[in-house]
C-alpha cells in the first residue's frame, strides 16, 4: 500500500544544501531541483507526495496549490505558516501518511496524530539513494566483523544482537521507503 508523503519543502531543502544566499534565483532553482528529486523518488515508490512551502511572508492570500511533475505542491497563504498546513495534512490523513520533517513542533504533533515521522536529513539520504542500492547493515563492520553493539551487563536477559523492539518496528517502517 502506497502512503501519503507530507513533506516539508524549505526543512528538507535546509538538510540538503540547496539554498545557499537567501536570494530569489537561488532558492527557486533550489525548489525546482528538490521538485525533480521528488518526482523521480515518487516514480520509484509510487507514492503520494505533497511538498509544502512556507508562504506566509510573501504568499498569496489564499492557499496556492498546484500539481507538477506528479506532485501536489502547496504555498501556505499570506500570514500562515507552512507548519500549520502540515499539521492540517497530518491531522486528516493520520495514520496513512508519512511526515518529513526536522521541526520539532510538526513531528510531536504528526506522531500524536499516528503518522510515520521522518526526519527531513533520513529522507534526504533515501533521496539520494539509487533505485538498486544495496543495504548495509549497521550491527557488523564489513571489514573486521566486530559486533558495534555495546557490551551488555550481566544481568540482562534476551538475545544481545537483537535491536529493541521499537527499532525493529522503526527499521520495517522504513524498508517502505
């Protein structure tokens, strides 16, 4: 099944470097190029995205919306900001969606709602991943196959290499994207 994606546009643009001088051209071509980044992600995954940008500045003064390259891509209005659209989009999708973002205030407010909470820099990474990549695992270095887990105490029961329940969940949450 295919999730709604809600994605912070200038948070994620922030973690991957694409707006340098707060000029208009480069944060422009910054959007344009994170908007074909997410275009091809969305043809590999086949999910739903919506990019949200802050307007509220110097925004319409209505919500503009539009849709391009298979995206639905939202400017917050004048005077309200795109954190408050986020969580409107979180609070009606719920549990069906996925929320990239690195604000604090939007990933409390999306996990309360139910939604998977990304953070914009993890996403940045799966962007950037190929269509074939391989997976490496994070419990054994290649080179050496030394565990990377801490020792345990001696009082603790259960199986040392097992991650706790949470990741596990988390880790299968992930392979989605």
């Amino acid at each position: 099944m295919a999730l709604h994606l809600i994605v912070d546009g200038y948070n994620l643009l922030a973690q991957t470097g694409r707006i340098g001088a707060e000029t208009k051209l480069s944060s422009e071509m910054g959007r344009e190029s994170l908007l074909h980044d997410l275009a091809s992600y969305r043809q590999r995954k086949s999910h739903a995205i919506t990019v949200v940008f802050d307007g509220w500045q110097q925004g319409w003064g209505t919500e503009h919306r539009e849709h391009r390259l298979g995206l639905q891509i939202i400017f917050s209005r004048r005077g309200e900001k795109a954190d408050q659209v986020i969580q409107r989009l979180a609070a009606e999708y719920g549990s069906d969606c996925a929320v990239v973002s690195s604000d604090r205030e939007i990933v409390d407010f999306a996990r309360a709602q139910g939604a998977f909470v990304m953070k914009a820099q993890e996403f940045a990474g799966k962007l950037r991943e190929g269509p074939n990549s391989a997976v490496v695992s994070a419990h054994k270095e290649l080179d050496t196959g030394e565990d990377l887990l801490p020792n345990r105490r001696p009082g603790k029961k259960g199986n040392p290499r097992k991650l706790p329940k949470s990741q596990r969940q988390r880790s299968r949450q992930l392979k989605r994207f």
